[in-house]
C-alpha cells in the first residue's frame, strides 16, 4: 500500500467475480442462488493475467484491507477505474 497526498494506491489481489449474464434473467439481491448462478469466481495464476474484455464486469479484491471512518467518503472516478482496472471494496 502507498499514502499519496490526496489518494491511496492499493494492490488487486488474484481472485475475481465475473459477472455472467447470460446465465441468468434476473439478479434478485434476496435470493443468494441468482448472484451465485450470474457469477464465475475467478482465480488468476500468480504469474498470468486477467483480461477483462469490454463490456464485461468484474468484482476484484484489494491485498489490503482499508477501514474508512464513517464521516469520510471515498470517491472512485468512474474513467480511472476503467482504464487502470481499480477496484474498490
């Protein structure tokens, strides 16, 4: 982890939810069984890449883990995340 001034640079951890579409007509939150079939979990090889092709949505984790006080937000610019991948949790 690296304290910049104004932002806190984290590491993507190797594991990953691939949001699946297809599989599935309708994510309902209260049933645990449709976010379990709309998803393929992910796990990348230390030494590989994963690709995430455009139009496809990913959930990753960070190494760290980040507590945020309640009277603070945190605030991910949309166009970063999709161009370096960030991911916040």
């Amino acid at each position: 982890m690296q304290l910049q001034p104004a932002s806190v640079d984290l590491r993507l951890a190797n594991e990953f939810l691939v949001y699946r579409p297809a599989q599935i007509a309708c994510l309902d939150p209260r049933k645990p069984d449709t976010l379990r079939a709309a998803t393929e979990r992910v796990i990348v090889p230390d030494d590989d890449a994963f690709i995430l092709h455009p139009g496809e949505f990913a959930l990753g984790s960070t190494v760290e883990r980040v507590r945020i006080p309640s009277d603070q937000s945190v605030i991910v610019p949309s166009f970063i995340a999709r161009a370096t991948s960030l991911t916040t949790t």
